[in-house]
C-alpha cells in the first residue's frame, strides 16, 4: 500500500512525539532523517514474537495490536496502539528477540529507526532516553492495571472495564456510554477469557439491564461503572 502523507507532514508529526520533544532542533532533524518508512495493510504481522529484530516503531498513520498467542492460537491482547504511539522499544534496548506479536489493524504506515541510528542518537543527545523512558513507565503503569484486572476481576467485570476504556467518556442522549461493537472473541482476546465465558458474561450483563447492543455499538450503563471498583 502507498501512505497518505507527505514527507513534510510525517517529520512534523515525529517532532511532536513525546520522545523526540526534549531534542535541540539539529539533533531533531538528524534522527528524523534516520528514519525510513513501511507500511502494512489490515490484518499483516508487523512482527512475530521471539522474531530477531530490534528496530523501533512510530505509528505515522493507522492502528495496530500487540498479542501474546498460544500453541492452540488462543490470543492475549495487551494493548492498541494508534498514531503517534510507538512499539519494538524493548528489543530496541535490551537487543533481545520480540516479546509480543504485532499486527496491523487498519492500514498503516511506519516510521522506522534502526537500533544501530538509535544508540547514536543517545549518544548525541541522552534526551531522547530520558523522553522513551518516561512514555515506558506509562506503559509499565497501564500494564500493572491489567494484570490487576486479570487477578482479581471476574469476567464481567472485565468486559465493563474494557468497554469503558474503549467509550473514553462518549455517551448517548439517555447517559449510557457508546462503546464500539466488538465480536465475542474479540472481547475475549481483550480480557484474557474464553469466547464461551465472554458470551455468558454479556448475557447476565444484559439481564441485568447493565448493557445493551444497539446499531454497531455496545451502551453499558452507567451504574456498571461501580462494577470495575477494586
């Protein structure tokens, strides 16, 4: 596939990313150029985990995943990224093979930066570091969440709490809060649950009048909130 964005509006975008903000306008301008572009259709493996590889991400434009999958393809999605975000920073660090698969969601174009320019650009200037580190420990946080989520919530609970999370506050005329329709498995692979247990979590949810499906979007009340508190 071809991106849609020009040269110009990509190195504005990069400017702009977290860790890139704390740069002189030189050293900016420099690991910029450093950078080479990929792109991917919907649905593509960007990378395999246990993959040898250590180049980083920036998402330019598009969505991806990154999974964790079993033998039998059961899957574990830990977390969605979309423009602006970045992923492959462990590998990058600690030069070790992939610890997630990632998959394009949407079509997408990629902002790569090898390890090799990177290393050097922390030798240019060490505030690249300090920027990449500051976003991981974000990342460590959110991470520390979902295992909680996974230890000590039940499967409804979890399925409220992700579709919370995917509404980010968006609510109809009635206050229910819209969250895009997922399929079964879907959910599943979100809230690390079988399609069976999920299927049942949304029936006794709806029983209880603490979700409802309507036209392409799932309406969870807002009394459900109460249901994700630890």
């Amino acid at each position: 596939m071809k991106s849609t964005i020009n040269h110009a509006a990509i190195e504005q975008l990069l400017k702009r990313l977290p860790i890139l903000k704390g740069l002189c306008e030189e050293h900016a301008t420099c690991i910029i150029k450093d950078f080479s572009l990929r792109t991917a259709k919907k649905g593509d493996v960007i990378f395999y985990q246990s993959d040898e590889s250590t180049d980083l991400y920036i998402i330019l434009e598009g969505e991806v995943k990154a999974s964790l999958v079993d033998m039998e393809g059961n899957e574990l999605i830990l977390a969605t990224f979309g423009q602006g975000d970045f992923f492959g920073e462990i590998s990058l660090f600690d030069g070790q093979p992939r610890s997630a698969t990632i998959t394009a969601g949407k079509d997408s174009t990629f902002g790569v930066l090898t390890r090799e320019k990177f290393l050097q650009a922390i030798k240019n200037d060490p505030m690249i570091a300090i920027g990449l580190i500051t976003s991981l420990a974000k990342r460590i946080r959110m991470t520390d969440e979902k295992l909680e989520s996974l230890v000590f919530l039940d499967v409804s609970q979890r399925v409220i709490k992700l579709l919370l999370e995917i509404s980010k506050g968006e609510r109809n005329k009635e206050g229910y809060y819209k969250a895009k329709k997922l399929t079964h498995r879907e959910l599943a692979a979100h809230t690390g649950a079988s399609r069976e247990a999920v299927s049942k979590a949304l029936k006794v949810l709806s029983f209880r009048k603490e979700i409802r499906e309507e036209e392409g979007y799932f309406l969870i009340s807002p009394s459900a909130e109460s249901l994700t508190v630890l």
